[in-house]
C-alpha cells in the first residue's frame, strides 16, 4: 500500500535499491543502466524506478537532501516495501590533506552532529556503521574493477554551511575521510528496521581547498563509482 511520501505498491520495490540524493539522478541512472525499467513512485518529484541489472530485479530512487529527508524514504521502503538493502550512491565535501577530488570514498562508519541515533538509543552514542557483507563485496568489486577507492569514516553534517570555525581542523585531526548529510541516518534507520545499507560518495568538494568538481569530471567519477555500486547491488 502506498505510504504518505511513496505512491507504489508492495512489490514495485527490488529488494536492493541504489539511493541517490538527487531524483534527476536517479532517472538518468535508470536510463543508462536498467534494463526496461518503469518509474514506481513520484510524490513531490522523488522519483523511483525499478528494472533489471543483469537480469536482476533492482531499483533506484532519489532520497533527497539531507538525514530527515532520506530517514523518510529509507523508513518507508524498508517497513512498506520489503526493500533489505539500501546503497546510497552520493557525493561527499572532504578536509582532508591526502584526498582529492574524484576520490571514492566508502563509509565504514559514520560520524555526525545529528541527534537522530541519540533518539534511537536512549540519548546514548550509537556508533552507525555499514552493514559488512555489503562493504566487503563493494571493497572486492572495486579491486577488480581497479577502481581505489578509500575506507573509513565519514561525517554526516546537518549544516551545510557550519558556523563551526574550528570543525574541519577536527575533522581532519581525526581521519574524518568525507562530509556528507546522510550516511549516519541512513545506517541508523537501517540498523533500527533490520535492514542493510552501505554508503559510497565520490568527492565532490575540497572544502578546505576551495576546489570543486567540473561537471565533466563528475560524471567520469560517479561512473566509476556506479559500476561498483551495480555489481554490488546484483551480488
Ligand atoms: N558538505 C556536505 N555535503 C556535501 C558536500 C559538502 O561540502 N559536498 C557534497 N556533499
């Protein structure tokens, strides 16, 4: 039955489904890379397909900006829709000296100033990890892809724009490997509902640097990345 936010019924989801923030992107990953794939959902514009990778059933949809907005979708596609697994496919800000933009960077674990977990678990600190059996084959896929991607922890800002001075210093102090705005709510409503879900972020933005990506190198890295999130997704 369809839910306040997702007009699709049970059994229009894959059980995997690739979450971009940007709906746009996530019809022009259904263009390029399913196979007779059928829009499933369209309340406010967060657009969601299913088809086949591969021959398998998998479906993508956009989550949108940041952890309220992607707690709602991930919620409702686990609870409503049978989804168990959930890759969000993303971009990330770093701070980071040995990073560069075009980088991916995977979320083992993800920090953040949300209080979302902290509701979850009695105010106390819940350290939001990717689920291991997805990290593992990513890691797997990427080395035979020959894809480098980087493993470790990220933060999940719900500022954008910190008014923190002395943040990304910290960050940076404490190997804080990309800045993104969702990873930890969605590996906390994942953890909550028993489901799996995994984060790869292509780097975007050199925060400390001031370097950003151009539109063409964008596309070339989330192509790689996408490759690697594909294969993932099917095995
Ligand atoms: N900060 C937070 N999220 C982001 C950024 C950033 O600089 N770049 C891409 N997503």
């Amino acid at each position: 039955m369809a839910t306040p936010h997702i007009n699709a019924e049970l059994g229009d989801f894959a059980e995997t489904v690739l979450m971009p923030g940007d709906p746009l992107r996530a019809k022009l990953i259904a263009e390029t890379y399913l196979e007779d794939a059928k829009e499933v959902c369209n309340v406010r514009n967060m657009f969601g397909y299913t088809g086949t990778y591969k021959g398998k059933k998998l479906s993508v949809m956009g989550h949108g900006m940041g952890i309220p907005s992607c707690s709602i979708y991930v919620h409702e596609l686990i609870k409503d829709f049978g989804v168990k697994n959930v890759i969000r496919i993303g971009s990330c800000g770093t701070v980071s000296d040995d990073i560069k933009l075009m980088d991916i960077v995977i979320a083992m674990g993800a920090s953040t100033d949300s209080k979302v977990n902290r509701i979850r678990f009695n105010n106390h600190d819940f350290a939001a990890i990717a689920d291991y059996h997805l990290l593992e084959t990513a890691v797997s896929e990427a080395r035979e892809q020959n894809v480098p991607v980087r493993v470790g922890n990220v933060f999940s800002a719900d500022l954008f724009y910190s008014p923190e001075a002395d943040l990304f210093d910290k960050m940076n102090k404490l190997n804080i490997l990309g800045v993104d705005m969702e990873a930890a709510g969605i590996y906390g409503v994942a953890a909550e509902l028993g489901a799996k879900a995994l984060t790869m972020l292509t780097v975007s933005d050199h925060i400390t640097r001031g370097e950003h990506l151009s539109s063409d190198d964008r596309q070339k890295s989330f192509h790689a990345m996408m490759q690697v999130a594909l294969e993932t997704a099917i095995k």
